[in-house]
C-alpha cells in the first residue's frame, strides 16, 4: 500500500488536560498526517510526534481538513487515542497450522475470534507471537531500520522439515536463517514452543531448545532469544477432524517438565539463566507443584501463562489482608478448574478475614469441551451452566467474574455479556482485575457497595440493590 492511499486513523479518545485537547481535536476526527508524513500504524506516529514542531492534518467528523500546529517537548505525548493500532490494517497469517486455536472455534463466532494476526507490529507493540513466515523485503528492512525489538516469535521447532509440516508453509523452514538475521541486526526476541504430542515434542523438543539457547550467547553483549516459553498445544470440541492432534495428558506434562527441567540445569550453567520456561498449565496438567518465586527470574514470559500462577500466589503472601469486614458477606469466585488447587491458600487465607465467607466455584468449559480449563477460556455460558449446580445461589451477596474472561471488558468469548450473567442470577457481579489486590478489592467494592447502598440490579428482586462497579479493560491473548 503506498502511503498516499493510507487511510486516515480514526481518533476514538483525546485524553483530557492533553496537547490535544487543548487544541480542540475531538474523538470521532481522524489524522491524516503529521508534518505531511501518513502514519501506517502507531510506531510510525510514536516516531513521526517525536519532533518539537508537529503539523498534524485532521478531519472533522464531516471530512472537512483543517491543520493544527503545535510546540512542544521532543517526548511529550499528544494525548491522543485511535480505533486501531495499525492504520493501514492487520497483516494476517499465511500459515494452517493443525493447531490454530482460531480454527478450533464453532463458525457462529464473533467475526474478530476468526481474524489470524501475524503482525509484526502487534508483536513490537502488544507481545502477541509471530511466526516471520509473511514478510516481504520492505518489512524486514523496516523493523531494523526502526529497532523493532524485542519481537515475540512462535518458533516450535527450528528443524526445518518440521516447522514447514507444523505451519503447513514451506518458508516456515527458514527459522534459523532468520535468527541469524536478528542477530546479524543486534534484534532481540522472546520465543515460544507450543509442544504438539508426536510432532514436536521428545528428541524434537531438545534440539528446538538447544538450538535457541545457541541464540541467547551474546554476541558483542548482546544475546538475540532473550528467553523461550514451553507451551501445552490446546485443543477443543471444535477442532476439524482429522487433524491428527493428540491432547497432552498427565503423563506427558510429566514427562515433558522432565525433559526441561533437566534441560534447564544445564542452562542455568552455561547461560547463567533458566532460559526455557514452562508454561504453568504443564504443572496443572501433571498435578504438579508450581517452581517457586525466584525460579521464573524476572518472569519474561508472564504474558504467555509462565509464572503468571507463582506471581499471584507470591504477590497474595504480600498483601496485608484487613482482619474483618463491617458487616458480613457471602461471595462465590468463579475460576477455571485447572487452578483449583492453586488457589486454595488463597482461599483460605481470604476466609480468615472475619466476616468474609469465599467460596470458590472451578469450572470445566462444557462450552469448549475441556476437563481441564484455564480461566482465561470460560464462557459465559459455561459460568451459567455451573451456577445452575449451586446450591442456594441466592444466598450468596456478590459473584466475582474474572476480568481476563472478557475479552473487551465486557463479553466472554461466546458474546454474552457480564451484564447479561448479572441479569440471569440475580445477585450482583463484580469483575476482578489486577491480580490479588484486585481480588481483595472487589470483595471490598462488594461489601462497600452494600454498606453505603449504591449497588443496585433490577435482577435482585427483593434483595438488596446492585449495579456494575468496575470499568472494562482489554485481556491480553496468547497469539500466534
Ligand atoms: S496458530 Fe497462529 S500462525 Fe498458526 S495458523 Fe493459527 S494464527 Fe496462523
């Protein structure tokens, strides 16, 4: 696309007190240019705002332009928002891997689940995983000429023959080359592995392991894969047929936490750090204890589900919990079932708090057809079937939705909405963000919002009053 055919970027918020705003520029308008350049996405306005003296070219809500001029200081931010990070649109996947998560969905589906990202620019931006299968020329000349570093790159197997069969593409199996790139260019990366049973999982495994460790050696200081995170592959109800995909069971989480952990020996002697981590749903998987605290170093791979369980439970011991609340308070917190167990101390240790009764509700996604679910992955439907099974529901003073359920803040991955769940049960609901504090504060916002009477529900009938009490936040999905 040239940059004269850029579209312009629709502005969504213009943050108050801003430059911006300050200049009149309102959400609805669009930005054309900055100092006559067209921005393609935001790296390109992070870069083209860098400047003491911008002219930026907006249209009104009508397509009329009109020029703001503005001073400023070299890193001072506009204060503005856009629809989209990428202007000139998504580049999508060129890959058919038997394992795509987006191809395991049922087609009723919201359109945005089936979208493939294989953005560079989401990588820079967001962490999401990218497979470098897509690039022409010009991309990979833009990401060294701008440092787009670190990337975050699904690797899951640098055999060549392999990767091409995993990623049903044949430039696939142009991996190692293209970490010599990173390397050559002093381009940095995080990798990822999702282990599929019989592909790329035993011998496979180590050799994908050994050779991305062979990245991390610096190289005039500076190592290129910076850490790599050993993923379960996913597999639901709604998989095609015929894939020849084998779910990981007990034994092969066990088995594959062997085969690192004893991997991870020798890196912590020949690169002085664990290097590959394993996702936690392998310790669920297995019925494993979690590693502790100090063996995730500074967690580099927290996004993609590795340590994010020890992170919770370390930061949990932190919290000085309040001994009792004014009045009492009987609440039910939905999680998915595979961390059950971790979360009994949590549990428990909320229980001591006089006044509070916590019960946990783990739940299995009918929905996806899965024994072991993580939360991230429930459906709202799956949250209505189980409350079904609760016995004496209404009793209950308050239900606490996991945030990372929601994937726009507001629906789970089946549309429905928290609101439409608050509607069909009737008690009030509250979302929990922000790892334990935000589990301490919602319990908080629960008891705050009967103690001063501003909740209110239409759903309560006869019960005490309640409304929506959190603001949506976006959850970060695991990617490519
Ligand atoms: S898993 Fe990622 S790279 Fe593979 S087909 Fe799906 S979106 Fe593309």
């Amino acid at each position: 696309m040239s940059r004269a055919s850029l579209k312009p970027a629709r502005i969504s918020a213009v943050l108050p007190g801003s430059l911006a705003a300050e200049v009149g520029i309102q959400p609805g308008e669009a930005l054309v240019s900055i100092n006559g350049e067209r921005p393609r996405d935001l790296i390109d306005y992070r870069f083209l705002i860098a400047e003491e003296c911008v002219s930026l070219e907006i249209l009104n809500s009508q397509g009329i332009p009109r020029t703001v001029e503005l001073e400023k200081g070299i890193d001072e931010d506009l204060g503005l928002e856009f629809e989209t990070a990428l202007f000139d649109g998504l580049i999508q996947c060129a890959n058919a891997c038997p394992f795509c998560f987006i191809d395991q969905q049922p087609p009723e589906m919201r359109a945005t689940l089936h979208l493939k990202d294989d953005d560079y620019r989401l990588s820079f931006l967001y962490g999401s995983y990218l497979t470098l299968t897509n690039l022409p020329a010009a991309e990979w000349e833009r990401i060294a000429r701008l440092r787009l570093s670190p990337l975050y790159v699904s690797v899951h197997a640098t055999d060549p023959e392999l990767r091409s069969r995993l990623l049903k593409n044949p430039r696939a199996g142009l991996i190692l080359e293209q970490l010599a790139w990173f390397r050559q260019h002093r381009l940095q990366l995080h990798a990822q592995v999702v282990v599929c049973p019989g592909w790329n999982d035993g011998d496979h495994l180590t050799r994908t392991l050994l050779d991305l460790a062979a990245f991390r050696r610096p190289v005039d200081g500076i190592p290129t894969v910076l850490s790599a995170a050993v993923v379960p592959v996913g597999l639901t109800r709604f998989r095609p047929p015929g894939d020849e995909l084998v779910p990981v069971d007990a034994a092969k989480a066990r088995e594959v936490i062997q085969q690192v952990e004893t991997l991870q020996v020798g890196f912590r002697q020949t690169l002085g750090s664990t290097f590959a981590w394993l996702a936690d749903e392998w310790y669920l998987l297995a019925g494993r204890e979690l590693p502790p605290a100090e063996h995730y170093e500074d967690y580099p791979q927290l996004g993609n589900g590795v340590g994010s369980l020890r992170l919770f439970l370390s930061q949990f011991e932190q919290l000085k919990l309040p001994p009792e609340l004014p009045s009492p308070l009987k609440v039910l917190w939905v999680v998915g079932n595979a961390v059950e167990q971790a979360f009994q101390p949590v549990v428990e240790q909320m229980n001591r708090i006089r006044g509070l009764q916590l019960d946990l509700l783990p739940i299995a996604s009918q929905f996806w057809g899965q024994t072991l679910t993580v939360t991230g992955l429930l459906t709202g439907q799956d949250v209505l079937n189980a409350l079904k099974s609760v016995e004496n529901l209404a009793a209950y003073d308050g239900l606490l939705l996991p945030q990372i359920a929601l994937k726009d803040g507001e629906r789970f991955l089946d549309d429905l909405t928290w609101q439409e769940v608050q509607a069909q049960v009737g008690i009030p609901v509250v979302r929990v963000d922000g790892g334990p504090a935000g589990l301490v504060q919602a319990v908080q916002q629960l008891e705050q919002g009967y103690a001063y009477g501003t909740l209110c529900c239409s759903a309560t009938l006869g019960r005490r009053e309640t409304a929506p009490l959190t603001r949506p936040r976006t959850a970060l999905s695991r990617g490519s």
